[in-house]
C-alpha cells in the first residue's frame, strides 16, 4: 500500500472492478494499484493486496498493470502472483537504449559507423527484455 491517501483514492476498487467486468463482459482490466505509465523519481509500491482481490472480485479476469517500469523486481514478482498478467515495460526499454547509446558516444572520438554504433544499444535492449521475460516467469511460454 501506499502512504498517499489521495492517491490510493484513485486506485481501483475490487467493487468498482467487478461492476465494470459484469456489465461489459471484457476479458482483461487495466488497473490502478499504485503504478503509472513513464519514469518514477522513486520505485513505486503496488498494492499486492489489492491486486488480490480485484482477482477474485473479477473472477479471474486478467488483470494489466499500468506501467511495469521502475517497478521493484520483487514488487513486480508478487503482482504476478497476485494476479497481474499483462505489464509494460516501455520505458525501462526506451532509458536502456539511449543510456546505452550515449555511453557509446562519448566513448568515441571519431566518425561513427551507425550499423557497429548500434550493436551495443541493440544487445542491451535485449538483455533487459529477456530480464524482465524472466522476472514475470514468461520464458519458454508461447
């Protein structure tokens, strides 16, 4: 949980879930449970608890995280047990790219050839994908 009530105020309610899954029919809900979309000046604390009971409020529907980014991997373990089964890492993604594409600049002191220039970034990028595969415990699941 967080410490902001005016925040926690806007999460979803396991109540607000349930009517919302009823009368639409969706088979999968965004929710809000203490993450957002882009970068955080701090990690952001999810409300595993929550997250539980939307689950058995929904009756299983398969629940999304807004933003996965910046979420401690512990954090991020316990969501998907609790029942999060979809989450963006987009902006982890984006930071991995260009930190690893500026490191490369300033070590080079000529002429760049963009098809060598980008290896790196490219293998970084992939690295922290096949991370955070790992991290939710989607490797070898089609």
């Amino acid at each position: 949980s967080t410490t902001n009530d005016d925040e926690m105020d806007e999460f979803t309610t396991p109540e607000d879930a349930k009517r919302f899954v009823e009368e639409t029919g969706v088979s999968c809900l965004a929710v809000a449970v203490g993450t957002a979309h882009g970068r955080y000046s701090k990690p952001p604390k999810l409300d595993i608890d929550r997250i539980k009971a939307i689950r058995k409020a929904t009756n299983k529907t398969a629940l999304f995280l807004h933003g996965g980014s910046g979420g401690p991997d512990e954090e991020i373990k316990k969501a998907v047990k609790a029942g999060i089964r979809k989450m963006n890492f987009a902006t982890d993604i984006c930071y991995t790219f260009l930190d690893c594409c500026l490191e490369e600049l300033q070590k080079e002191d000529r002429p760049i050839a963009i098809d060598n220039f980008m290896k790196k970034p490219i293998n970084a990028v992939k690295d922290f994908c096949i991370t955070r595969i790992k991290l939710v415990g989607a490797d070898g699941k089609a």
